[in-house]
C-alpha cells in the first residue's frame, strides 16, 4: 500500500494537519488542494446524509475509489475528519484512522497541555508517531 496524503481538518473546513507523503507543491497549490478536498467530502458525506432513511449525526461514508487514488474517511463525533488517500488497491483503512485517532491523536495532541482547539496542529510528537506508523504501513516507503 503506498500512502500519499493525510489531513485531519475539523468541523467547519480547517485544515488542522496536513501531509504530503509524495511529491511536493508550493503553499498556494497546497491550500487549494486542502479547500477542494474538505469540500468533495462535505458535499458527499452531505449527499450520504440526506439518503438516509434515519437521521445520522456521523456519516457512514468511508471511502471511495478512483482510477489513480483511494479515498478513506474517519468522521469523529466531535467532527474532527481523518482523511487518507492512498493507492487503489488499499484494503480498508478505517481501523487505521480509528487506531491514529485513539492512539495517536489523543495522547499526543488532545492530551497536550499546549494543544488549541480549532488551531492548526504543531506538535512534534504526534507528526513523528504518525510518520512511524505510516512506515509500518507503506511498502513504498520501506525501500
């Protein structure tokens, strides 16, 4: 599995976190990217929303796929999304995302006495965890 992008953006479209595991653009291009992604997975956890029979407060979308790239989606209920985008022949990722909010996430950003809410996130630890285990995940990077 080759991993190429990870952003956790919160209820309202900041891109909290964000990064770029292949290939590197310039700021600008970077920000676009971000607002396109949090409003293709607003627009379709909204479309899966209003196809429910029952009224939902999560979003049951978790991924989809394209001919270049997999898509996979962990909503919280508190709203925090954590998106991953992978190549298209990724199994489910969302015991991963599950695992990166529970064990990383928490204990590193939400446990931090210095963590902001709703502010973009800088912690060391938690980029360095995170990458730890993206190396247990990405074939690609292992070489």
């Amino acid at each position: 599995m080759i991993i190429y992008d990870f952003y956790i953006f919160n209820n309202i479209g900041n891109c909290l976190f964000y990064i770029e595991l292949r290939g590197q653009r310039s700021e600008n291009k970077r920000e676009n990217k971000q607002k396109l992604m949090f409003g293709l997975i607003y627009t379709l956890k909204s479309f899966c929303r209003k196809f429910s029979p029952e009224p939902i407060s999560v979003s049951p979308f978790t991924s989809y796929v394209t001919d270049s790239y997999k898509l996979h989606i962990l909503e919280t209920h508190s709203g925090l999304n954590f998106i991953m985008i992978t190549d298209t022949n990724a199994p489910d990722q969302t015991s991963c995302l599950s695992y990166i909010y529970s064990n990383l996430f928490s204990p590193f950003v939400l446990r931090n006495p210095f963590y902001e809410p709703k502010k973009p996130i800088s912690s060391a630890v938690f980029r360095q965890k995170l990458l730890e285990h993206f190396d247990t995940l990405d074939s690609s990077r292992k070489a």
